[in-house]
C-alpha cells in the first residue's frame, strides 16, 4: 500500500494543471494552484525518497495488470533524487517567475503555469516509468510543454529558436520509436526489467546492438550532445529567462538519464557504443567549451556551458563503472542546480542592466555586491574549484578515469574545467568589474531593486545555499549517488523489484 | 586546528559587512585574529620542534575517502608560523595603508579568506585538502588583485594570474589522483613514511605535473610573467603574496615531497634548470626595471629560483640552505614591499627615476629600508648574509652540474647587491626629489613600523642565530629526510663561500657605480623578447578564441537543414558500422509470408509512392513537395487497407488528412520556393537521404526473419474480455492495459490545445 506514494508526485502536477486550466486568465487563482501543487508534489516526492532509500525499490502496476503486461512505474535510488531536485526546482521557479521581468504578467494569466506544471509532470513520469514505451509517451508530454513554454509570447526570435527546437526533438523521438519498434519486434515487449532479461538471453540477434544506436542518437539529441546539441544554443537563449531557467536547468539531465537507464538496463554491453560514447563526451566538452569562449550573450555563453558539461555526465556512462556513475549522478544533480541558478543570476542583471550582453552590462560588483556574491559561488562550483559542488563530481569522475587508464578523457576534463572558468571569468569581468561608464544610468538603490525583483533575488539566494550544503556537505548525496550507481549495476535487483513484487 | 583555520574563514564576510561602519574595530580584529593563530601555533613549538607530530582529523566525505585532516610537524609548522605571523603584520600595517580606501571592507575580507587558504594548505595532510586550499588561495588572490576593479589592467592581470595558477591546480589535481593509486594513500604523512621506492609506473608522470604545479604558482620561468604583473594589488598583497603566502606555496610543495621524488632524475634536473633561469633572469630583470614595485617582483622571482635550484641540488646542506633562505628571503621582501608601499603612499609614486634624498623627509621609512636591503644584499652580520653564505657551500660542496647553480647564484647574488645599493642607498641619500606628485612626509605607525620591525628582525636573526637554527632545525631534516642537525652562523672561517662573498659585494658595487654604462649593455634584458613568455599566454588565448569562433560559426551556422543533415548522418554511419561489424545482412531475403500480388491494383498505391518519391527530389516549390509527400502517406495507408490492417489504414488517412491540412494552414507564411545554394548541398542532402533510408530498409529486412512471439499478444487476447470488459482488443489495451500511456497522449494533446491559444491569441509585441 504505502508504495502508492509514488503517485503522490506524479500525479498531483497532472491535477494542479487541470485546476490551473479551470482558472483560465485568472492569474491569482493559478497562482495559488501552482504553488500548493508544486510544494504537495515536493513532500511526496521526499516521502517517496525517504522510503526508496530506506527499503529498496519501489514499483507499482499500473491498473494493477501483472508485469510485463501493463505499465510499470518503478522508483529506485537514482529516479527519486532527481524527482526531489526537479520538485525543488519546481517549487523555487514560482518564486523566480513573480517579478515581471522574468516572465510577464501576459505570459503568467495565459498558460504559463499548466503548461509549467504538465511539463514537471512529464518530467515526473520520464523519471519513474518503467516501461520503454510508456518513456516515449513522457518525452512527448516533455517535447509538446516545454514547446509551448519556450513559444509562450510569440517574440519572432522565442518562435525561429522554438522551431528548431521541436523540429530536431520530434526527429529525436521519431528515431526513440523506431527503436522501441526494433526491440518490440525482436522480444515482444515493452516493460524495460523484462527486455532486460529478454535481451540477455542466448540467440538474441545483434540487430539489438542496432536499436541501442536509436535509442542512443534519440536520447543524445534530448541531451544536446556533440555532434547533436545544436537546437541548444538555437533555442534556450530565446524565451522571457524565468522559463529558458527551468528549461535549461532540467530538460538535457533527462536525456541523460534516460540515456543511462536504458544503457546501463536494458541493453547488453557493446564495446562499439561504449567507444563512441567516449568520443562524444570528448567532443562535447571540447565543442561546448569552445562555443562558449565564442559568445557575447550570456544567455549564449551559459547554453553553451550546459552542452560542455555534458561532457562530464557521459564520461561517467562511458566509464561505466560504478564510482564513475556515481559521478555522473552526483554531477546531473549539481549542474541542475547550478545551471539554473546561473540563468536566474544572469536574469538578475538584465533586471538591473536591461541587457544580457557582456558588453553592455557592467559595473554590478560594486552596485550590487551580494549579485557579484551570488554568481561568484555559482560560477566557481561549476567551474569544480573544492569544495564547492562541482569538485565532487569532477573528483569522481576524474579518479575513475585514471583509476580505469582513460588518460585522454581525464585530460581533456580537467582542460575543459580550466576553460570553465575562463568562460565564467568572460561574464565577470566585464559584468561585475568592469565599470562601462555612464550610458547606464542605473536609478534604482539597492533596497528599490531587490524589492522590486524580491521573488528572483529570493530564489536564487536559496539555490545559492543549496548548492553551497551540497559542497560543503557533500556526503549526504555522495552517498546517494553511490547508492544509485551500484542500483544501476545490480539488474537483478531490479528485474526482481519489478517482475516479482 | 579546524577551529583555527574556519575563524578566518568565518570572520571574512562578517568584515566585508560592518568594515565600513567601525573599520578601526574590524581592521584591529583581523589583526587579533592573525596573531592569536600565531600564538597558537606557536604553543605546539616545543613538541613539534623536538621531532613529534600532532595530527587532527574530522571525518568529511568518508565514502570517497576524503578526511579533513591536518598534521603539524616541523616543515608545516614554520610555515604556519610564517603564514599567520606575517599576516598578522601585514594586515596591522593595512589597517593604515588602506585607510581612505572605498572598499577597504573588501580587501580585509579577501585577506583574511588568502590568510585562511594558505594556512590550510601549509597544514593539511590529506592531499585532496591540500588542493582545495591550492585553489582556494589561487581564488582569493584573484579578488585581491582585481581589487582596483576599473582599471583594465587590474582585471587584466587578476585574470592573468587565475588561468596561470589555475593550469597549475589542475596539473597538481592529477598529480595527487595519481599519488593516490600509485601509493594508494592521500596522507602526506603516510606518503613520508613509505618506503616503497618512487618507481611506480606514473612516477614520471606524477612528477611533471607536480613541477608544473610548483612552477605556476611559484612564478618560474617561463610561467613567471603573472607575478609582475599582479603587482596591480594593494601594496600590502603584494608584501603578502610575495613574502609569506602564494609563491611559497610552490617551495612548499617540492619541500614536502622532496623526500619521495628526491631521487627522480626529472625531478632533480627540472628544478636544477627551471631555478637557474629563473634565479639569473629575474636578477637582470630586475636591474632594469624603473618601477619600484616591478623591480621587487622581479627580485622575487629570482629569489624563488634560488629555493628552487637548491631543493634540485638536493644535498642536505643545500635543502637546508633553501629553507633558511626562504626565511631570509620573507622577512626582507615583506619589508621592502611595505617600504615601497609606504613610499608610494607618501608620495603618490614608484617610479625610481623621480625618487631619491628622501632621508631627511621618510627617515623611520629610511631605516627599515637600509636594514631590508642589507639583509637581500647579503652583508655580515644580517641574516641574508648567513643564507647566503650556505647557498654558496652547498653549490661549491655539490656534485656534478652544481657549477650551473654557483654561476647563477653568484651572478644574481652580484644583482642583488647592487640594487641593495639602489634601493638602500639611492632612494634616500642625495638630493631631495621635487618630482614627486606629492611631497614626500613621513607616514605614520605601522606604515613605516612594520617594514622596520621585519628589517629588525633581519639583524636580529642574523645576530643570535641560535633561533633560527632552533626554529627551522626540524623542518630541514624532514625536506632532507635525513636527522642532519642544523647550524647557523655568521663566522664560518675563512673559507672559500667567504671570498666568495666578499667578491660578490665588490662586483656588486662595481655594478651599481657603472649602473649608467651597464645599463648599456643590460639594454638586451629590456627588449620584447623577455616578454615572450606573457606574448605566448595573450597569442595562446586568442588563438584560442579564434578557433573558437571559427569552429561555434562552422558547428552552429543557423540552419536548421544543415543540424539534419549531420544528425543523419551521424546515425546513419553509427548504424552501418555496427551493420558492417555484425554482418547484418538479411539472409536471402526469407520471408515468412509468401507475398503474392493477387491483383494488379496493388500496385497502384506503390506506384503512387515512387512517383510522389521522385517528385519531391526534383521540386522546389514548397507545394509541390508537401502534395507529393502526402502521396507517399497516402499509400502506405492504401497499403494497409490491403494487408488486412483496416484500422491503422484509417488511422494513417487521417493523420495524413489533418498534416496536409495543418500544412497548407502554415505554407503561405513561408517562402515559396527552398533554395539550396548549390549542386554540391543536395547531393550531399540526397546522398544522406538516400543512406538513411536504405539502412532503415535493411534494419527491417533484419527484423523480418524474426517472428514475434510475444506473450503480450497471447494475454492482451485472453484477458480483454474476461478482466478487461471489453471486446476489441486494441481498445482495452488504450484504457485499460495501458491507460497511463492514453493519460500521456490525452496530455500531449492538452498541452497542444494550450499552445495553440497562446499562438493565437498571446502576443508579446517585441
């Protein structure tokens, strides 16, 4: 019974959004909709945490029809903790989109939030499902709402980035289909802990090793890696910066994630893959690097960031040992954190600034210390400068990588973190140091402003705190994140949480 | 210990808020603080110094085996010492100097969080922890330089020193992960202790990567040139940052693991070479410079290459020798940065060519200048001159190639009296400057008492030489790894190092009286190419950012096609390799079905699909390709309708219906016509088209050998009915076996609803 938990997060999105939906253009009512949504969702997902950790698996069947006929919806170490830290972020983007700088008022009373809460739910499903097709049917609840999040308004540039957008990720989840449609057709099924033993089993053709590039090439797309990520930079740019934060904060860590659960599950090992995972973590940190060095925007700048470092998440897929993915899990945690807080941070200039262009922006570290405060401790933990959070996921990843002789991948990691803060120091400089002299006649004191803006300063000063107990604390999550990685290698465990209940 | 170190840590942003309200109150605090670190460092002196160890451990993050630990043994408790006990002084001497200062809430905050760093780094035990604290004080003197934040150069240079240093703290993280598995420990301690030789298979590695760490941030040649330049700090930084903190942090490091690479060929000839160099280069450097600041910087840089070059030699007398000197070397640097400092402050300048005479105006700045200078310069009975005269016996003692090493420390030591000369003697004797932006007054308090207490101190040590040997007897014997005791003193005899010294002082004041000829042929040491090293780091970063532009234009280029294209592509060469690995080739196209064209109308769907295929090539216009491809959805659903699947058959007409209506909604908002520029492009287009669909033909001709043999078919038919309450199967499976995926659809299709409306009716003007 007390499984049932579990629908306590997925759910509630669902109907929050349907009450929103009631409340059409009545932005008051929506409001508190989401946020009592958003923070129920959050105690069930923490309740669901709670007990996954402590017990063990937990896994439900859908209408109750034995596996592997219905759908099953399975929460382990790994999906739950990202379903806190989506909830979380979900919780904190209320606060972030009340001033209308960050989303407008238009925007806010005409489907920003159902459109939000559907998307935290596909998200939530993504997470817990346990069945491949039923991960197709997330990914398009995901694809169709943050769409419509990233077109909300209609701004010429939001819709040339939106198209881009859509078009690469229904190609993305046309290619996932056909994937699904290869292993259905060799195996019969669907539910991934039964295509997991049915495709170990002796005489399963190597067409398998096939589908498994689908499936690799789709969920790469979804998280932006080399040579795919290019509707990235394209589109996460272009919405009011309220949205592009969540967006940019979630959407590729669940690509990532459902890159490793079908990887590390369903599929058997296949060296190829294993290689060419290698080189697109390379590649993607080098590329993502190097695009960010080359932009002027922020916004740009912070976009390309997240291609780079996803870099670092697929190392530890291509490492495929259990500290290395323990890595990689600790590391998709603290680059969501981090990442959104830096838009959120770069959302807090434009307020100020009325620009997000490095060269227009200036002057903030001596009018708004607390900012320049705010972005320094983000800017550092992505960097991965100890003992902020983004040296833990580094350290274990780099420590795997020697440890397992990938001297190159190790290499071009650490150069990657050097140019990391190359890349952070080109905001910096210009934005907080820099004074641009007085074409920026700034009126607002610094009282006037946060309270003007209280909403963001609030939500990202409490991200800001999370990300620093995830550094100085690290060991709460480290722990998780090992827990979760030796899950993820446990099969067995799995396939008897889900087919033997 | 945690205590002490966090106190600093803790205090600094309390300072950055409530300096400005009470700065006198906060400034003496931080002062306070410094000093009882110091205080209570110094009460582990007797058990530390007699050989025993204190250890402090807090656990941390155990799962990956990283502790807070700190150990206090010889080595890491002088420089705890020097550490606080300068910090102490220079933050005294700053609550002066930047007194007018606007944002002197600032600089207290990052000095005391440098401070911390350092302290951290000189005491920790677990390598990891060692790192942090690296990058901690790389972090915290960023801010410290950049503190003149508008000015480019500041920031220029602030930045300079962070990538430089930086470089190096990952060189010295990859370092220790390697420690790590080679010796299977991150304790310092447990590393001394080993015996286990430094033969492992990264040894060579691990080294490099340490001389690469040392050498960034000890400032040696050539990755010297951000120490000059960082000289854009507050005078105090730089007293700082060049006596007791940053540049020491390299020494220290080779000084705590000499005793496990000692022995290593690279390790000895890196350090021999690289000090060398950087020992001669940065004296000449320094000979020629005309700022008073710059000239320091540079007589660091030579300094270190001496500690350097000694810990290469690697005797005990000469590892010795580089720990006295490193002593020698922070008291009269401290000094004579705070000298410059004062100066600067008093008269607004540093440049050496408008200062001199100014004895009778700055005389307490005067005297803690002479004494500084009489120490660097090496004179009896300083304590420079003790330093000194061990580096020369351990250089004339050494082996092998310790020629190399007496050459240069001969040469720069010539160097540094001579400007011993010009900064002990020119700037005050003489006649009084009236150049000056301001005129020149004596400063007051811990401006000029600070330098004077570390010139003191200079003599004093020189003098009773029983406390130093006291104080850093331990620390040598663990660089050395030897239980060599230590002894120092002013008169050894007459012996060959004394003439040596005595020859020093003459050449170097032939030096400085010929300064105005010398400067002639000293004039190679201003040319561009001793600035070739920092030439290196501006062309290196942008040739950097060019390949960067030119790669994001060639990747990112805007064009939705050309993202298909490569995404296409890459699937397409992905899968075929693996076809090609597996030889997946369809086995004589075996299929289990028997199709048989029964009527020729079959082919008339078919016949439909080629031609629409072959239209959509040849079109350009938008129409035309979207009625052609409809022509192919078109059939494919006649298809069905003849391969008994009526359902999907309607399913796909409709789908079909609804796109092409949808389409032609949209079409008059786009161009009518596609252009591709040239041949070349849709060639390449219809080649990866061509691909994709011919390796998606053969991935189904794979599938069809299989036959599905699902239970799902065999339950979904005999349960429907019975559990499901329904007869057609398709429809209890959509609402009832897999609900939750219709719930996912029926959402899509909300959310697109939602969508729609705000395309319609929201608009944002922009």
């Amino acid at each position: 019974m007390t499984a049932h938990i579990l629908l306590v997060p997925l759910l509630t999105p669902l109907l929050a959004a349907m009450a929103c939906l009631f409340a059409w253009k009545k932005k008051q009512w929506q409001q508190y909709i989401y946020l009592s949504g958003s923070m129920i969702t959050l105690a069930g997902a923490a309740a669901l945490a709670w007990q996954v950790l402590q017990e063990g698996i937990v896994s439900i069947q859908a209408g109750g029809w034995e596996p592997p006929f219905g759908i099953t919806l399975v929460a382990d170490a790994f999906s739950v903790l990202l379903v806190v830290v989506t909830h979380v972020l979900g919780v904190l983007i209320y606060f972030y989109t009340l001033p209308p700088v960050s989303v407008s008022q238009e925007r806010k009373s005409f489907g920003f939030y159902p459109s939000l809460l559907l998307m935290l739910f596909g998200i939530t499903g993504a997470l817990l499902t346990g069945d491949i097709f039923n991960l197709y049917v997330w990914f398009e609840v995901m694809l169709v709402s943050s769409f419509v999040l990233i077109s909300l308004g209609n701004e010429r540039l939001q819709l040339e980035g939106a198209v881009k957008y859509v078009t690469i990720n229904f190609i993305a989840s046309a290619l996932f289909l056909a994937g699904i449609a290869i292993l259905y057709g060799m195996a019969g099924s669907t539910n991934m802990a039964d295509l997991a033993v049915r495709l170990r089993a002796d005489g399963v053709s190597d067409i398998v090793y096939v589908a498994m590039l689908f499936f690799l090439v789709s969920f790469s797309i979804k998280a932006a890696l080399f040579p795919l990520f290019f509707w990235l930079p394209a589109s996460y740019p272009t919405p009011p910066i309220g949205i592009a934060a969540i967006i940019a904060g979630l959407l590729t860590k669940i690509g990532i994630y459902a890159l490793i659960r079908t990887l590390i599950l369903v599929f058997p090992d296949n060296a190829f893959v294993q290689q060419l995972l290698l080189g697109m973590a390379i590649l993607t940190m080098l590329t993502g690097i190097f695009g960010a060095i080359a932009q002027y925007d922020m916004r740009k700048i912070l976009a390309f960031l997240i291609v780079s470092h996803m870099g670092y998440m697929v190392m530890g897929l291509a490492i495929a040992t259990p500290l290395a993915l323990a890595g990689t899990i600790f590391y998709m945690v603290h680059s969501i954190l981090v990442k959104t807080n830096l838009f959120f941070i770069s959302g807090l200039v434009f307020a100020d600034q009325q620009s997000f262009h490095i060269r227009k922006a200036g002057g903030l570290y001596e009018r708004l210390p607390w900012m320049a405060a705010l972005f320094l401790i983000s800017a550092f933990s992505l960097v991965g400068i100890p003992p902020l959070s983004g040296f833990w996921g580094k350290y274990m990843l780099a420590s795997t990588g020697l440890a397992t002789e990938q001297y190159l991948l190790v290499g071009v990691a650490l150069l990657t973190s050097m140019l990391t803060l190359w890349a952070v120091s080109r905001i910096w400089l210009p934005v907080f140091w820099q004074h641009k002299g007085a074409e920026k006649q700034v009126t607002l004191t610094q009282g006037a402003f946060v309270r003007k803006n209280r909403g963001m300063v609030v939500s990202s000063a409490a991200l800001t705190l999370l990300i620093l107990w995830l550094g100085f604390q690290a060991d709460p999550i480290v722990e998780i994140s090992i827990q979760a990685a030796e899950q993820l290698f446990d099969r067995q465990a799995y396939i008897d949480a889900v087919l033997k209940p | 210990m945690l205590t002490a170190i966090l106190s600093a840590y803790v205090l600094a942003p309390f300072t950055g808020m409530f300096y400005r309200k009470h700065p006198r109150i906060w400034g003496y605090l931080t002062v306070m603080l410094a000093a009882a670190i110091f205080l209570y460092l110094a009460t582990f002196a007797p058990r530390v110094l007699e050989g025993g160890e204190v250890r402090f451990s807090y656990a941390w993050v155990p799962q990956l085996d990283i502790h807070v630990t700190f150990f206090l043994d010889g080595l890491s408790l002088f420089f705890g010492l020097l550490v606080s006990g300068f910090g102490a002084l220079i933050l005294w001497y700053a609550t002066a100097y930047m007194e007018e200062a606007h944002y002197a809430n600032r600089f207290f905050t990052y000095m005391l969080l440098f401070m911390a760093s350092m302290l951290g780094l000189v005491l920790a035990d677990h390598l990891i922890l060692l790192y942090l604290f690296w990058e901690l004080t790389s972090i915290s003197s960023f801010l410290l330089i950049g503190y003149a934040n508008r000015e480019a150069e500041a920031r220029r240079s602030a930045l300079q020193a962070l990538l430089v240093t930086n470089v190096g703290g990952l060189a010295l993280l990859a370092a220790f992960l390697l420690i790590g598995q080679q010796w299977d420990t991150f304790s310092v301690e447990a590393l001394l202790q080993t015996t286990e030789a430094a033969g492992g298979k990264h040894t060579l590695a691990i080294v490099l990567l340490l001389l690469l760490a040392a050498f960034t941030k000890s400032a040696q040649f050539p990755f010297h040139f951000w120490l000059p330049n960082a000289m854009a700090a507050p005078t105090p930084v730089s007293a700082y940052l060049h006596s007791a903190t940053m540049v020491k942090a390299g020494i220290f490091l080779l000084f705590r693991l000499q005793p496990v690479f000692g022995d290593h060929v690279v390790w000895t000839w890196g350090l021999l070479l690289a000090g060398s160099i950087t020992m001669v280069f940065g004296a000449v450097m320094a000979l020629v410079q005309t700022d008073l600041k710059r000239m320091l910087a540079y007589l660091t840089i030579s300094a270190l290459g001496m500690m350097v070059g000694m810990t290469g030699l690697g005797t005990e007398e000469a590892l010795q020798a580089a720990l006295v000197y490193l002593l020698v070397h922070a008291f009269y640097k401290g000094a004579l940065f705070m000298v410059a400092g004062g100066i600067d402050h008093q008269t607004g300048t540093r440049d050496m060519r408008l200062l001199h005479g100014l004895k009778q105006a700055m005389p307490l700045t005067m005297a803690g200048c002479v004494l500084a200078c009489g120490s660097m310069a090496g004179l009896p009975p300083f304590f420079g001159f003790v330093g000194k005269e061990m580096v020369y016996e351990s250089a004339l003692h050494g082996q092998g190639f310790s020629w190399l090493l007496l050459g240069s420390t001969f040469l720069s030591s010539v160097c540094y009296v001579s400007l011993g000369l010009v900064i002990g003697y020119r700037l005050f004797f003489g006649t009084l400057t009236r150049q000056t932006p301001k005129p020149p007054t004596e400063s007051h308090g811990p401006l000029w008492g600070a330098p004077l207490l570390l010139g003191a101190g200079g003599l004093l040590l020189g003098v009773w030489t029983e406390a130093p040997a006291y104080l850093l007897e331990r620390g040598t014997q663990l660089i050395s790894g030897t239980e060599a005791g230590l002894e120092l003193s002013l008169w050894h005899g007459l012996t060959p190092a004394l003439g040596l010294s005595l020859l020093t002082v003459l050449a170097g004041w032939g030096l400085y009286r010929g300064r105005d000829k010398s400067r002639k042929w000293l004039a190679f040491a201003t040319g561009d190419y001793t600035l070739a090293p920092e030439q290196l780091y501006v062309t290196g970063l942008r040739r950097l950012r060019q390949v960067a532009l030119w790669q994001t234009r060639l990747l990112q280029n805007g064009y939705l096609r050309n993202y298909l294209l490569v995404i296409f592509s890459f699937l397409v060469l992905a899968v075929l390799a693996q076809i090609i690995h597996f030889r997946l080739w369809p086995q004589a196209l075996r299929f289990q079905l028997p199709v048989t064209v029964d009527y020729l109308y079959e082919w008339i769907p078919v016949f439909f699909m080629v031609l629409g295929l072959i239209t959509i090539f040849g079109a350009r216009s938008r129409l035309t390709i979207l009625i052609a491809t409809s022509m192919v959805g078109f059939g494919v659903a006649a298809l069905f309708v003849f391969f008994s699947a009526p359902d999907v058959s309607m399913t796909q007409f409709l789908v079909e219906t609804i796109t092409l209506v949808i389409f032609m909604l949209i079409l008059h908002r786009l161009p009518s016509h596609i252009r591709l520029e040239s041949k070349t492009k849709f060639v390449r287009h219809l080649l990866v088209a061509i691909l994709f669909g011919a390796t998606m033909t053969l991935i189904l001709l794979n599938l069809h050998g299989y036959e599905l043999a699902s239970p799902l078919k065999e339950y979904y038919l005999s349960h429907s009915e019975e559990e499901g309450k329904g007869l057609n199967v398709v429809n209890v499976i959509l609402i009832d076996f897999r609900a939750l995926d219709t719930l996912g659809e029926i959402t899509v299709l909300g959310v697109t609803a939602i969508g729609i409306m705000t395309l319609v009716f929201l608009n944002q003007k922009k």
